[in-house]
C-alpha cells in the first residue's frame, strides 16, 4: 500500500505515481476524444475554428479521424488496465457504498452552511458514486465506439440499423461525458476541495486537512496508541519472587496522543480568507 503520512511535511500520500498516470491518461486522452470528435462534424470552418492557432487541421476530417482512433486506443487501453489491475489487488475504496446518496446530500448542505459535515474515508460518497457513472459512461462509448471503427475498417455494410444505435448510443455519452466533465471541474472549484488540487498533480494532500475532512481514514493510517502494562490501574499489590509485597508504585499518567493532541489544535477549516 502507497498510502503513508509524511508527519515532518505535513502531508499524506493519497495516490501513488501509477495511479496519477492512470488519471492523467483518461484525462488527456478523453478531451483529445472530446475535440476530434466534434471536429469530424462540419464545425470548424463554420465557427473558425481552423483560424486558432495550431488548430488549422481541425476541417481535416482523415486527421480528426486518426487522431481520434489514437486517442481512443490509449483511453481503451488504461480503462481495461485500471478495471483489472486494481480489480486483482482487491481495492474496493472507490465502489458506492449503502447509504451514499443521503451521505452526499449531506456534504452538499455542509457547503452551503446548513450542517456540519461528518468525518469521511478517503474517498466522499459522492465521489464513489461519479466513479461508478463515469465508469459507466466510458464503457457505452467504448462499445459503440468499437462498433463504428468495426464498420470503418471491416464492415462498410454493416447494417444500418446497427450502425444507427451505436451512433445515438456514443453521440449521447458522448454529451453525458461532457456534462461529467464539466461537474468533475465545478467540483474541484469549490472552496472545501482546493487543498485537492496539490493532489492531482502530486498524489499527496496535507496531513492536517485529511485530518479534519478524513479522519476515518486517517485512523487507518495511523498506528494505535500502545498499551502498556505499567499504566494499569490495578491497586493490587504484585508479589515478589519472594512471596512479599513489593513497594506500590504510582500510575503514570495516561498519555496523549499526538495527533490528537494537534487535532484540537487545528484552526476550523478551511482557514477563512
């Protein structure tokens, strides 16, 4: 596991380097799908796209095409990648769990100041459950998308009602993963999720922020407090090999932990502007 506190930088691995090359795959991938797919429609004369710079190519329907199929294969291939590899190592952190809408609800009216959001994992419910539609999304695209590269390459009679549901289906995903996208940076620009953004690029968020807003999984993270047996409260006296009592000794006094020594120190958070 990569997850691990960096307590003298004061901050927290949340993702490992494969795991930002996996995001930054589906990323960059996605929006070159996203731009040459409305490329290969008859747009960039018409609203002069072709007149920004480096973007002459853009009324080139072969070089749309090429790029798209270019950047679908990346994408098709870090999709399957991420789907089995974390599937074989058993993380399950990112799947809905019971009770995700209501607890998303919740979050949301913390926002705007109409409750106190509860501590969380590592992921929020509401993240778990736009994984799950994203997820969703991208496989139709892929399926449809399969399909009319089918018809492109092998199969210029495939039928044509075939060809017109595969076409609806990716032309309405297509929408759907524009609208996600378009959520996925209105999220990032809330005010409670900018300590995030070091996240995206980094993989790691600062320690006193997952703290606040992630203490159920920073008490994963964290190793228990020991237990020593010198710190029993039990007044009985204990024998020597001699079979005489030994001397009482005084209980120390119960320690604090340090995190949560510094967790009632932490400023509300996010610190006001």
């Amino acid at each position: 596991m990569t997850e691990k506190i960096l307590a003298k930088k004061n901050l927290v691995v949340r993702h490992s380097a494969l795991e930002l090359i996996e995001h930054w795959a589906i990323a960059i991938s996605g929006l070159v799908l996203l731009f040459t797919g409305i490329f290969e429609l008859p747009v960039a004369k018409r609203y002069y796209i072709i007149t920004v710079p480096g973007l002459g190519w853009s009324a080139d329907f072969i070089t749309s095409l090429y790029l798209h199929y270019a950047a679908a294969l990346v994408f098709t291939a870090v999709g399957v990648f991420h789907l089995i590899y974390h599937g074989l190592l058993g993380e399950k952190g990112l799947l809905p769990q019971k009770g995700d809408f209501a607890k998303s609800i919740t979050v949301i009216k913390s926002f705007i100041g109409l409750c106190k959001e509860p501590p969380m994992h590592k992921y929020l419910p509401e993240q778990r459950l736009a994984y799950v539609g994203m997820a969703f999304i991208i496989l139709m695209l892929i399926l449809s998308g399969l399909v009319k590269t089918y018809k492109n390459i092998y199969a210029p009679d495939m039928s044509h009602t075939v060809l017109l549901w595969a076409t609806w289906i990716h032309n309405i995903f297509f929408l759907l993963f524009f609208l996600s996208f378009l959520a996925h940076m209105a999220a990032i620009a809330l005010r409670p999720n900018w300590p995030m953004v070091r996240c995206i690029f980094t993989g790691k968020v600062r320690l006193d922020y997952a703290r606040h807003r992630h203490a159920l999984w920073l008490a994963e993270l964290e190793p228990a407090q020991p237990v020593c047996a010198a710190a029993s409260t039990d007044t009985t006296l204990p024998e020597t090999c001699s079979g005489l009592a030994a001397e009482p000794m005084p209980a120390p006094a119960p320690e604090t932990h340090p995190a949560a020594v510094e967790t009632s120190q932490e400023e509300i958070w996010p610190p006001k502007a």
